[in-house]
C-alpha cells in the first residue's frame, strides 16, 4: 500500500464512501465500482490501496475500534467506583459506535476472510488494544478486581459483543416476522443491553466470596 500524508488522504476518502453507502445499502450491494464513484479518483485507483471491498470495510472497522479506544481511555481516567456507574460508562463508549457493533455483528467473517493478512494482522493488533483498555479502565475502577476476574470479564464482555446489534436494531421485516410469530420485540438499544450485561457480570466479580 502507498505511504505517506498524500496516500493517507486517499485511504480516508475511499474508507468515508464505503462508510455513507453503508447507511443505504448492505454489505453484499456495495461494490467497488460504488465506493468509487463517490471518489475523487478513478476506481481502478482504488487497487494500489486496498485489493476488495471487504479490505475497505476492515479498515472502516479499525477505525471504528481506534474510535472506541479513545473513548475507553478516557474511562480510565474517570474510573467510576461502582459496578452499576462502570457499566452505564463503558455502555455509553459503545452506544456512539453502533457502526461497529454492525460490522463485527453482520459481514465480520466475511471482511476478515476477504482481506490480505497483512492487513488482518493490523486490525487484530487494534483489537487487542481495545481488549487492553478495557482491561486498564477496569482495574482503574476496581483496583482489587482478581486478574482472574477481569479475565472473565473481557471473555464474557467481547463475545457479547457481538451480539447487541441483532437485538437492538432489528429491521421492519424481522419485527413484522417476530409479531407474527408470537414475539413481542422488546425495547432494547445497545446502551441498555450493554449497561445491563457488564452491571450483572461486575456485580458477581466484586462480591464477597464465601470461605
């Protein structure tokens, strides 16, 4: 991939097309030719960046998670003291990134699987920094935690991760389909899904444990 400011620009201009045809389309509709068109360049430009579209969207999710990291540091420094203050503050991190939660929720596998490792070693290497950071924000907190304990946090708390968005934006068509069958769509949004989660997880680490 090119370096420097100039080819950096261009990285962010592909990335921002794919990111507003997002909003619109789904992942299988969007095409180069697509994001192209909403550059200042030619699409077969596209190529000395990013090899597919699903390299595109890996790059759109790293960005997200660098997002993310930004805002787990500064939970760090607010340390909230308590299970229910850490949790509302760490599901506010995440109620400004739906767009990651989309992501890592609907097309993972597929922006991972289509994508040069090389690149997937970048993204993994963020992702293991966020990892960190809420690892950091919650011995911040809860400086007594066991390091068992906020192990079982992070391995609870990722992999649930990735099942908020389903839950907190269903399309007309699943709703429709749920009433039809006899469910009742709750009135979820990913900051009281993830609120709630971390709050009942965190309340079991930090209680007493009987001798």
């Amino acid at each position: 991939m090119p370096k420097g400011p100039g080819a950096q620009a261009r990285c962010e201009e592909i990335v921002d097309a794919c990111a507003a045809l997002y909003e619109t389309m789904g992942f299988a509709d969007i095409t180069l030719r697509d994001i192209g068109a909403r550059t200042s360049f030619t699409r077969t430009a596209i190529y000395n960046y990013f090899h597919t579209k699903e390299e595109i969207f890996l790059a759109l999710l790293q960005r997200e998670y660098e997002a993310w990291i930004a805002d787990l540091r500064a939970l760090r420094e607010e340390a909230p003291g308590t299970a229910e203050e850490f949790a509302a503050a760490l599901a506010r991190t995440l109620e400004k990134r739906a767009l990651l939660l989309k992501l890592q929720a609907m097309n993972l596998y597929d922006i991972e699987g289509n994508s040069r490792e090389e690149n997937l070693t970048a993204f993994k290497r963020v992702y293991a920094r966020a990892l960190r950071a809420v690892e950091e924000s919650l011995r911040a907190a809860f400086p007594k935690l066991a390091p068992e304990e906020a192990q079982a946090f992070l391995y609870a708390f990722f992999p649930f991760l990735f099942g908020i968005y389903p839950y907190a934006a269903p399309t007309e068509k699943q709703r429709r389909a749920m009433e039809a069958a006899g469910l009742v769509p709750p009135a979820l949004t990913i900051y009281t899904l993830a609120r709630d989660f971390a709050a009942h997880f965190l309340r079991a680490c930090l209680q007493p444990k009987a001798k």
